[in-house]
C-alpha cells in the first residue's frame, strides 16, 4: 500500500522511525512534512495528508501531534476521511474493521515509540469487514457529510 504520514513539531521526533517501520512492512510511504521541531500548526499537516487520500494517491494515513486530537479533529473535517485517534491497539484494529478508518492518528506526548509502531501495525495490518451493518453505518457516515443525517 502507499502510505501517508505527516505531523507537526510535537510529532516529528517520532515521524522518521514510525516511515522506517512503514517501509518495512514493505509499503512505499509520501512524507508531507513537517520536517523539523520548528513549532508549526496541525490543520496544514493533517490537510496535506487528507488530500493524498482523497485524490488517490496514498490508501491509508497516519498523523502524529501531541495528543493526536488536533490531527484528527482536523481530518474529520474533510469529506470521506474517518480518521481515528487511538492509544490503544484494539482500537488501532476495530478502527479499521469496523469504521473502515483511512486515518490513524496518535500523540507523541501520549504514546511512547514502541506504542506507536504497535499502532501502526494494528491499523494497517487490520482489514475492513466490508459487510452487514458495518456498511450500513459507514454509508450513514456519508449521509452525514451530505447533510442528509
Ligand atoms: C502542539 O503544542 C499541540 O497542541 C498539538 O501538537 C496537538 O497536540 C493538538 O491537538
């Protein structure tokens, strides 16, 4: 798979290793930055990111921030992502079995380097269930962003 990954600088000091272990799963990675603790603002990040998957060029993205909150608050905004803030594997997992999640978002200040390559892993190497009222209740998520929920 292509994965996105961006952050800002409460994320970046863990952005190299969480692409180094992306690519070692054997996925090609597209940085969008930020690329250095130089303090910056999330929405730019997690938009950049957002368009990747929206255009079709990465499948699945990650964002780091502080807590994680910022990024995905700010990539929920965008029509067809669903993006989840997770700190703990099962939900990394369930995100994208159940809510079809494109996007993973963690906090530098709240998981450690070892908790966030875990993530990454649940998350990616998770599948969608793609049947019953899972899809149901996905294509109620896009009922919502076209105003008709
Ligand atoms: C930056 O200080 C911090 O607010 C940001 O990384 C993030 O945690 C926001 O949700």
């Amino acid at each position: 798979m292509k994965i996105v990954v961006g952050c800002d600088h409460a994320g970046y000091d863990i952005k190299d290793a969480v692409i180094a272990h992306i690519k070692e799963k054997g996925h090609d990675v597209i940085d969008v930055g930020t690329y250095s603790t130089a303090s910056c603002h999330y929405p730019v990040y997690a938009s950049a990111a957002c368009e990747k998957i929206l255009s079709g060029e990465a499948e699945l993205g990650i964002l780091i921030c502080g807590t994680g909150i910022g990024m995905s608050i700010a990539a929920n905004k965008h029509d067809g992502i669903r993006a989840a803030c997770c700190s703990d594997c099962f939900s990394a997992r369930l995100t994208r079995e159940h809510n079809d999640a494109n996007m993973l978002c963690f906090g530098q200040r709240v998981v450690g380097i070892g908790l966030a390559l875990d993530l990454v892993d649940a998350f990616l190497d998770a599948t969608y269930a793609n049947s019953g009222n899972h899809i149901t209740r996905v294509a109620m998520l896009k009922d919502i962003e076209e105003g008709k929920l």
